[in-house]
C-alpha cells in the first residue's frame, strides 16, 4: 500500500499543506488540524519548529494530482 502525502488544491488557505495532511489523515476536518497546527505552534517547542516545517512542507511536497 503506497499512500504518499501531498498538498491540497481543494483544502487550502495558503499552500494546502495542512489540507493534505487532513486528507492524509482520513476523517479528521481540516479546521481540526489547522486549530492543533496554530495551538501547537504557540508553545515553546513548536514555535520555531512547526513554522519551518510547514515551510519545508510548502517547498517539498508535490501537489495533489487532479
């Protein structure tokens, strides 16, 4: 099973990395996932490490296929 995680070109408000990750992760709402990324993100540990790997996201993921 060959599941490969990419961006969204339906589910984004920026890039469609954090819409890729929802899809990727099945039932779970984009919103979800938007909301953890920002809570996550305003702790010490994730300021400067969720940030640049949503960076890294947006330049090393492909778009999603139509």
């Amino acid at each position: 099973m060959d599941i490969k995680l990419h961006r969204s070109r339906r589910n984004r408000v920026l890039a469609g990395v954090v819409g890729g990750i929802a899809g990727h992760l099945g039932p779970v709402s984009t919103n979800v996932v938007r909301v953890l990324l920002v809570l996550v993100s305003l702790t010490p540990f994730g300021f400067p490490f969720f940030p640049l790997a949503y960076l890294a996201a947006w330049a090393l993921l492909k778009e999603e296929t139509r």
